[in-house]
C-alpha cells in the first residue's frame, strides 16, 4: 500500500505527508504530476537539509560513472556538481515538534511500511 492510497486516512489523524527530493523544482514538479502525488513534493537544494541530518551520502566515482554511462548525470537535475543523494528517510513528527518515530535505511527499495506509519500518528496525537 502506497502513502498516496491513505492519505485521506493520515488527514483524518491530522498528520500530513510531505516528501522531499535533491532535485530541482521543475524535475520535483514533473515527479509530482507524474506520480499524481497528493501530498507536497519540496526541493531540497544542494542536499544542505539532508546534510543538516547527516543523511546525505557521496555517490562516490564508480557510480557516477555508472549513472552517467546511462545519461543520468545528477549535476543535471540537482543544479550542482556535488553527486550527492539523500538516504531515504521517514519522520512522523507530533505536534509538539518531537519526532515520535522514524525510518532510515539506505536502500530505497525499504521505506517505512505504511502500517507502522499510521500507528506511529496515532500514538503521536
């Protein structure tokens, strides 16, 4: 199950879903009209909100390499030539400004399951 599909739920609990990407505006609007995203899609320039976490990694030569042989060149869509990617994370943050809970994992195949999100709202109200 996708965020998108209980976003009307996560409403309901108050809560509400904003995802943040390295790219810039026009590439994060084109992924949020690709994706029918419902919920806010906001840039993080150069990176400097994921390194404020220490959740940014250098993508390191090799891969850059890889994503360039592909025609992915990072430079291209972040506006600055650092090839820097965020590590993915989830926060559910209460309203009293304290994060209640939360998920990093490296590989962005694994993102929070939305179960555990939905009760981590409502233990957060």
């Amino acid at each position: 199950m996708a965020l998108a599909q209980v976003q009307d739920e996560i409403a309901r609990t108050g809560g509400q879903v904003v995802a943040i990407v390295p790219e810039r505006q026009k590439f994060a609007a084109e992924l949020k009209a690709r994706t029918k995203s419902p919920f806010a899609v906001l840039t993080d320039m150069d990176n400097g909100y994921a390194l404020s976490l220490n959740l940014a990694i250098w993508v390191g030569q090799d891969l850059e390499r890889l994503l360039a042989s592909y025609g992915l060149a990072l430079p291209d869509y972040q506006g600055n030539p650092s090839w820097m990617l965020p590590i993915p994370a989830t926060f559910v943050v209460a309203p009293d400004g304290y994060v209640k809970a939360r998920f990093i994992d490296p590989d962005f195949r694994r993102r929070m399951a939305v179960q555990d999100l939905l009760e981590a709202l409502s233990a957060a109200r």
